[in-house]
C-alpha cells in the first residue's frame, strides 16, 4: 500500500473496501451512505461494481491484504495479455516474453503501478488484444463464438475500471489491430469481405450486450452526474457560483513533446536498453510489417492526443466534438498508450531480429530505436546519471543481441536481459529516498508523476484500516454526519498519518459514519451545485466540501459533528468533545439537526428558484420545505411534528411520523429517482425537496415512511448479459455438433499464406 496517489486511499480503497463488504452480506450495494449526504455505489464508474478483480479479492479477503494482492495483480495481467497477443500472431515465445515483461515489469517498476485505475486499465488492454486476435484468427463459428464472448468481456472490464479515458485507449488499440488484421485477411484471399463482415458484425453486437449489467445502470446514473452534466459545463458553473475561476481551466494536464524520452531514463518508466533499441525493427519484417504498422498508428494517435500544442492548438475545434471536454479534461492520459504500443512493439522486434538472416538489415534494424532513445534526449540535458542503466544495458544487450543473430536458438537469452535490467530499475526506484523522482524533462511531470520512480513509503494499509479515537465517538455518539471543516483546496491530500483524524479523505466509508462532504469525479449534479452555492468556494471540479456553513447548510446536511484544526473555530453551538494531535473533534447540539422532520408549510418552485431560496442566508429548512412540483396536499400555518429516522439497511430506512396537519416530511438524503416511499404501506411519491434532498408528503396523523432503493436496470443488465453469453456459448456448442468434420467456413482455407 502506498500513499504517494492520494485516489487510492481516499477512492479505490474505500470503494472497494465498502464493494467487498456488501458482497460478503450477499447484497449489491446500491446506494452509499457514508459520503456526500448519500449517493448512487453501484451505478456509480468508479465504484468497482462489475469489476471482476476488485470484486473477487475484495469479497474473499480483508481490505488491506485485497489491496495488496491486487496492486500486484495488475502487472501480472498485463505482461501475461501482453504474451498472449503476440503468441496468437505467431510471434515465438522468447520474443512474446520479452514484450510482457516490458509491459509488467514498466508498470510495476514505476509510480505507474499505484496510479489506479490505468494499471488495470493496461491489462485489460493487452488481454482484450489477446482474446480478439484469436476471435480474428478463429477458422470456425462456434470458436468465433466462444472468442466473442471473452473478447467482449475483456472491452468490459477496461470500461468497468474506466468509463472515459481507460475505454478509448483500450478500444482504439483493439480498432487499429482488427483493422490491419482484417485487411490483410482480405486481401491475402484467406478471409472474404462478407466473412469479415460477418464477424465484425458479430463482435459489434457481442461488445455491449455482454456487458449489459454494467452498462445499463451507469447510462441511467451518469446523465444526473457532474460527468453527464460536462466537464466544460461544471467548470463554467462553477466559477459562475463562486464568483472567480474555479479550478484548473480546460485544457487539463497535457504533456511535453519530449515526454517520450522518459522511456530512457532510470529510475521511472525505463523500458530496457533492448527493447528501445529494436522497437522499429518490426518494420524489417514482411511477415510482421502489418502487425507492427498497427501499433506505430497506435502509439503516433496516444503520443498527438497527449501533447500540450495538440490539446491547447486545437481545443476550440475539440469543444465542439461529442465528449471533447472529457479529452480536453486530461490529455496527458493517452501516455499510457504508447506504453503498450511501444512493448508489444518490442517485443515484435525481438522476433524480426530474430528471424533476420542479412547482417546489413540487422544493423539497420537499430539505427532508428537508438537514434530516438540514445541521442536526441541529450537535447533535454538530462542528469549523466538517469542514463547509467541505459549505458549499461545497451553493452549486455548488445553482447545479447550479437548472441541471438548468430544461434537464434539462444533467443531466450533476451528476455533474460531484460528482466535483470527492468527489476533493477525498480530496485533503484526503491532506494532513492523519496516518494518519486522527477524525470527531469520538463516542469510539467512534476504534477504528472505517473512514470516517475516510486520510492518506499513506510504505511501500512492495515493502519489505515484501524479506526482511531474521533471514529469511535462518532460512532457511540449522537447519529449526525461530521463535517471535516474548512479543508484546503484539496480534500483528499490528508493521507499522512498525522492527518488520519481530520477524515477528509473519505475514510468514513471504511468505518460506517457519514460524512457530509466527499470526493469522486462523478458527483449527484444537484448535491454538487448546491455546495457551490452554498460555500462559494473555489474547489477543483471534483471536490465537494463547504468552506464556512451557514447555519442552513449545516441543517440541511444534517452536520452533528465538526473536525477543526488547531487555531480554527468549530461553528456555533458545537463544543469540543475530543483532541488527537492538531485536531479537535466538536459535537453539536444533541439531536439537532434531526435525519427527517416534519414541516407544513411549502412553496413549489423551479430549479433555480429553489437553489436561490436554500442558498439565502435567512433560509429556515425547519419552517419551509422548497418544492419542484405540488405535493397535492393543504398547507397550513401549524407547525410542529416530530419524526423519527432509522436505518434498516443501506438500501432502505423507517421514519415514524406524528404530523398535526398535512406535511411535507423532510429526509436528508440525497434525492435519487429510485428512491420509493411507502406511507402505511401505499406507495407515495418521493420528491425532491429543498433542491437536493427528499420529501415525503403525509397526511396529518401518525404514520410509518418505509424508504427503499431500487433501481431495476441492476436486474436487467444482469439478467441480458446472463442470457446473452449463454446464447452465444449456446449457439457455439450448438454449431460445433453439427459441424461436418473437414468442413471450412466460406472463405476460408485450409492453410493461412504469409502475411
């Protein structure tokens, strides 16, 4: 466990750790009501909810020794994908282990390897590669069938560990491989056009309808998000609120021309001198000239698409395209494509040295590779010493190399080289004394680390896990949300153990409080809108947390409990219960604000009406519900009433009701449309009150509210992915029965010719 990427202490491990917790109790875990007054788990991106790794691990073992394994597991998958791919385009063992260490060795060798989720998002890259070359390859229906289904399972675990980003690098290197594949197929007359068709058809259709359980919850969830609503959008909105610019203006992080050049240099992302050196050698080879042509087209898009000139010289042309924003959000990403190219590239080159037979075409085979990594950084002035590995593993590849052309029976020897320099990369990483080592190319990595060396953090997951004195007294004490108060600009950098009791990293979904602040990229757009509103703060776009509340906020987010550094002030009425090292925990009056309280009297506006009368500093949530359509009830001027709100599950809660009149009951809650309410046992409109909570209305008399989430689309995508994988794997065992033996399918030869 590292705490250098502060997204996997204050996101990835308290997602999956609350994911593996509801899968132990056999229940998928709909909502979340630990963080941001509550919102949507499952549906929720980034939650892990359909990917498979965190599921299985987090399910199976404890939170802290999960994440472990799946740190590890992550490389593991990539370098094994990585060799798959290259096995099932009949590239020879030594050179497909040389391109999966490259890969694995990369990931786990770097800061790259905690830089969750584009770990796995590699992985499952090179496997959704491996598992499409054989669909491509596949002579036979059924076995086309069977390949679709993993083919599509594989596109779906890169979506389930990353929506945005993670999905387009996976499926354009997927695209520029299965075109390449395809015409050459075509046109070498082993394949038909209408087979090839056919098949592309088939895995068109294969792709989203396998992987309808993830699917179909996050396309109803993510319209009502901060993602929906658009990166561009939120960013407008959200200076509008407070007044001044907020956040870092899109373009986002982009990276330097020369960012490329990293490759050489250790620590960080080192490649290995082999590897660099016959990255182009591909190209020497008519057999693998298609294959490696695919992947050069790959790594140009990734390396354009990460650069600042691009990013910033067309970003007016980028606005206007579907989803430009959430490019322009984080150009910078596509660098982890060009990881990929750039080992399966090597690993291509390994095997065209190999099989060369000129002296002449093998020396010409270098002069690109060491022409790119060997001469033109020195153009940056890098420090002599971030090329030692380099200058040394370029004499023992050389010996290695000049070995493999004379008895290319000796080819293993390569992969051998490599992973002797690439682990001693990583072992240098290790012993560099600091969280990660610049790469000294530009300025600009220094807030874009991922390929930087990763040094030893001393921290153990397990005493992250370990609840501490302020949890345990939010926990025995009154039931309120906490509120850590006034945090910085950053509400996730509190990773240091010094920093634990200020709670500002989320860390109360992994001890079941609610705090009613939070941080995630994909936020309820009505619950982010009405914090910037309320605190008029200027928070990055994926930070939701109030600066000064009032006294309106702190009522309708149902704050009980405050957290105050040492100097600052706890609102009024709060008083100092506990202290641990520069913190104070405060709690406010007992009882107050109440979960859900009855109110009669109501006014039935427009969003933005709303948003103005809950944002006015004389706002009383107490005497006045704010409403968005009619309750089809009296209001009246009697106030009083009291209800009483209690968890049943996650999912569901009972509010016992005495109202003297007809009433509005106010729940602080985040309001989500699969929220539904029963009143005395008939069903009843929940509405969303107050711009961002519920309401339930009662008639006057006691009554029992019993809340419940659920949203059908979990049963349907489950129950349409169910069935159509056992369609297809139906259909597969169907067709191979009947099957003539000798028979070949149109199109299709007994013999594949040379590429």
């Amino acid at each position: 466990m590292t705490f250098t990427q502060p997204d996997v202490a204050a996101l990835w491990l308290p997602n999956f750790s609350l994911l593996g917790e509801s899968l132990r109790h056999g229940a998928i875990p709909y909502w979340n009501p630990y963080v941001m007054g509550g919102l949507p788990f499952a549906a929720d991106p980034q939650s892990g909810w359909m990917y498979l790794p965190a599921m299985l691990l987090f399910w199976a073992l404890p939170a802290a020794t999960a994440l472990r394994w799946y740190l590890v597991l992550q490389p593991i998958l990539a370098g094994l994908g990585a060799y798959w791919f290259l096995r099932a385009e009949r590239v020879s063992r030594p050179a497909s282990t040389a391109g999966g260490l490259v890969l694995a060795l990369v990931i786990a060798g770097s800061r790259l390897v905690v830089d969750l989720p584009f770990p796995a998002v590699l992985a499952w890259s090179a496997l959704l590669l491996a598992s499409g070359a054989r669909f491509l390859r596949a002579d036979r229906w059924p076995a086309r069938l069977g390949w679709a289904v993993l083919t599509a399972i594989a596109w779906g675990q890169i979506a389930a560990i990353h929506l945005s980003h993670g999905l387009v690098i996976g499926t354009l290197a997927f695209v520029c491989y299965a075109t390449v594949r395809t015409v050459v197929d075509v046109r070498s007359g082993r394949r038909s056009g209408r087979d090839r068709l056919a098949v592309l058809l088939l895995l068109a259709a294969a792709l989203p309808l396998v992987n309808l359980a993830y699917f179909l919850p996050r396309l109803g969830y993510l319209p009502t998000t901060t993602l929906g609503y658009g990166y561009a959008n939120i960013q407008r909105l959200g200076s509008s609120l407070a007044g001044r610019q907020v956040g870092p203006r899109l373009p986002g992080p982009v990276s330097p021309v020369t960012w490329i050049f990293a490759f050489a240099f250790s620590p960080g992302a080192y490649v290995g001198a082999t590897a660099l050196a016959v990255a182009f050698a591909g190209w020497w080879s008519r057999r693998l000239r298609p294959v490696v042509l695919a992947f050069t087209v790959f790594l140009g898009v990734c390396y354009v698409a990460s650069l600042q000139a691009v990013a910033y010289g067309l970003s007016g042309l980028i606005r206007r395209l579907p989803f430009g924003d959430v490019y322009l959000q984080s150009p910078w990403r596509f660098r982890y494509g060009v990881l990929l190219a750039l080992a399966l590239l090597a690993g291509l080159g390994v095997e065209a040295w190999r099989e060369e037979q000129a002296w002449r075409r093998r020396a010409a085979m270098l002069v690109p590779g060491l022409l790119v990594w060997g001469v033109l950084p020195w153009v940056t002035r890098p420090a002599v010493a971030r090329f030692a590995l380099l200058g040394v593993g370029a004499l023992i590849g050389a010996a290695a190399l000049l070995l493999v052309a004379r008895k290319p029976v000796l080819a293993a020897v390569i992969p051998l080289v490599l992973a002797v320099e690439l682990v001693g990369n990583g072992l240098a990483g290790q012993t560099v004394g600091a969280p990660t080592v610049p790469d000294g190319i530009s300025g600009l990595d220094a807030r874009q680390p991922p390929f930087n060396a990763l040094g030893p953090i001393p921290i153990r997951a397990s005493e992250y896990l370990r609840a501490d004195a302020f949890v345990d007294d939010i926990r025995g004490g009154p039931p309120a949300r906490f509120l850590s108060l006034d945090p910085p600009l950053s509400y996730i950098e509190w990773t240091a153990p010094a920093d634990w009791p200020y709670l500002a990293d989320q860390r109360a979904m992994l001890f079941g409080i609610e705090d009613a602040q939070g941080y995630n990229s994909i936020e309820p757009l009505r619950y982010w809108t009405y914090l910037r509103a309320a605190s008029a703060a200027p928070y990055p776009y994926n930070n939701a947390a109030v600066r000064d509340p009032s006294p309106s906020a702190l009522d309708l987010l149902q704050v009980g409990w405050e957290i105050v550094a040492a100097g600052g002030t706890a609102s009024r009425g709060f008083v100092p219960v506990a202290k641990e090292g520069s913190w104070t925990l405060y709690r406010g009056p007992v009882g107050e604000p109440p979960r859900a309280s009855v109110v009669s009297r109501w006014t039935v506006t427009d969003p933005a009406g709303a948003l103005r009368t809950v944002t006015a500093p004389d706002f009383g949530p107490e005497s006045l519900a704010v409403l968005e359509r009619s309750p089809h009830l009296a209001g009246s001027a009697l106030a009083g009433g009291s209800a009483s709100f209690h968890w049943i599950s996650p999912t569901s809660a009972r509010v016992t009701v005495t109202a003297p009149t007809d009433a509005v009951v106010l729940v602080r809650n985040t309001y989500d449309s699969h929220w539904k309410a029963t009143v005395d046992g008939a069903s009843t409109p929940v509405l969303r009150t107050d711009y961002f909570l519920q309401g339930v209305p009662v008639k006057a008399g006691t009554h029992t509210i019993v809340l419940t989430y659920d949203d059908p689309s979990f049963k349907i995508g489950m129950a349409g992915s169910a069935a159509v994988i056992l369609a297809m794997l139906g259909a597969a065992v169907f067709l191979r029965r009947r099957r003539r033996p000798g028979a070949f399918p149109e199109g299709a030869s007994a013999g594949e010719p040379s590429i």
